[in-house]
C-alpha cells in the first residue's frame, strides 16, 4: 500500500507537475498575447532595492505600438538586436562571436535577443542561474510563436527599463524629454536605446561623452538595418496643412 502510494507521488511530481506548468505557461503567454503588461518582476524587485530611497519612484505608462515613435523601435533593433526581424528567438551569430571571444580571453559580452530580454523581464526574477536560462529559452520560444515579433517589440518597448524607475517608451519620453513617446526624435531615440544596457547610471537626458558617442553609432546603424512594415501599420496619418 506504501509502495503504491509513493508510486503515485512519484507520478505526480515527474509527469503531472511539468505538465501543469506547460499547459499553465502557455495560457498565460496567451493572454499577454492581447493584455498590456502592468506590472513585471523586475519592477517589484527595483521597488524592493530602492524601497529606503524616498525619491525613487515607479514610473509607467503603456501605450499601444501605434502610439510610439518608429525612432525607438529601430533605435533599439540597432542597439540591441540588429538581426531581430531574421532571426527565431536566438541570434545564433552573436551567440558564436560571444563564444569565439570569450576564447580569445576578451571580455564575456551579452548576446541576448530582444525576444530573450522581453521574456526574461515578463516571465522571471532577476538571478544568474542555468535553471533561468532554461527557462528564459522556454518562453523565448513561447513568445515567437505565439505573439510574433510586432507584439514582442510591443511589450518590450512597453517594460525595458530605460531610467532609474523609468519603465517604457512613454514613461522615459515624459520623465527624460517632456513629451509623449510618438514625439521621440531620431537622435532622443537613439540617447535612450545607448542607455538600455545600464538604465540606473545612464541617463539620456544627461548623456555623457562615451553616452553620446554610443548613440551616434546607434544612429548610424538604425539608417543600415531593415524597417519592418508592421511599424507602418495602423500609424495615424498626419493632416495635410492647407495655405
């Protein structure tokens, strides 16, 4: 009867308990297919950091792909992943180079994804572990082919962190440049997107040289890489101003 039971426990644990979590990741990767992300663990965890900070504050504010510059979007294609549109998740190309110059004894640089990124900060805690890459990779998988790369460039646009408690494209146009994210320039674009690889010591309001001269690169590549269409997709059309 005691075999049986731990059998069944046993059962349990190894086949119904991963089978929950499939079947229960992918409904939630469902509904965040069409339901703005508030709130992400990322957020909860900066507010717990800073929670003795009396001038922290969390600022965010969600707005539809339509609502934000094209600037933004190629700016960080061009900053962060300039195979986004090409690739299913995994830029294998930078994976390689990353590998090849960890090799030569150069400095370990990052080869995540905006797909990669989007579902690390959506899905999980912030931690250094090989059971969160795992699981990072899971939903990276999840989010191509279920949201496909409009939505993930929504979201993502939507909840990078992009300032000291600054979380998205309105949030830091508001904060950092006093206008609404479909304003942002080329050049604001490209200052905010320079600052996405260390948002709480770089500010793109108050650029510092190397902060600069990292988005005039930026700018640069953004004229070299490819424009997807679904950025022109459902964009207000300016009115024609009749002399």
């Amino acid at each position: 009867m005691k075999r049986k039971s731990f059998n069944k426990v046993l059962k349990f644990i190894f086949i119904y308990t991963p089978l929950s979590f499939i079947l229960l990741s992918i409904f939630w990767i469902l509904i965040l297919k069409w339901v703005p992300v508030y709130l992400t663990p990322l957020m909860v965890t900066r507010s717990v950091q800073y929670m003795d900070n009396k001038e922290f504050k969390t600022v965010k504010r969600w707005r539809s792909i339509e609502k934000i510059s094209d600037n933004l979007a190629m700016a960080v294609m061009a900053s962060e992943d300039t195979r986004f549109l090409d690739h299913s998740g995994f830029d294998w190309t930078e994976i390689d180079n990353a590998v090849e110059d960890s090799k030569r004894g150069k400095r370990l640089r990052g080869a995540s994804t905006i797909s990669q990124q989007t579902a690390k900060n959506v899905f999980l805690f912030p931690s250094r572990s090989w059971v969160r890459k795992g699981l990072e990779a899971y939903f990276t998988i999840g989010i191509e082919l279920i949201w496909g790369k409009k939505r993930i460039m929504e979201v993502y646009l939507n909840i990078a962190e992009m300032g000291m408690g600054i979380y998205g494209a309105e949030a830091a146009a508001q904060e950092l440049f006093g206008k609404s994210a479909d304003k942002l320039s080329t050049r604001e674009s490209a200052l905010i997107a320079a600052a996405l690889p260390n948002p709480l010591k770089r500010r793109a309001d108050k650029p510092s040289a190397y902060h600069n001269s990292r988005a005039s690169a930026i700018q640069r590549m953004m004229r070299l890489i490819p424009k997807p269409e679904w950025l022109n997709e459902d964009k207000p059309k300016k009115k024609k101003v009749v002399k």
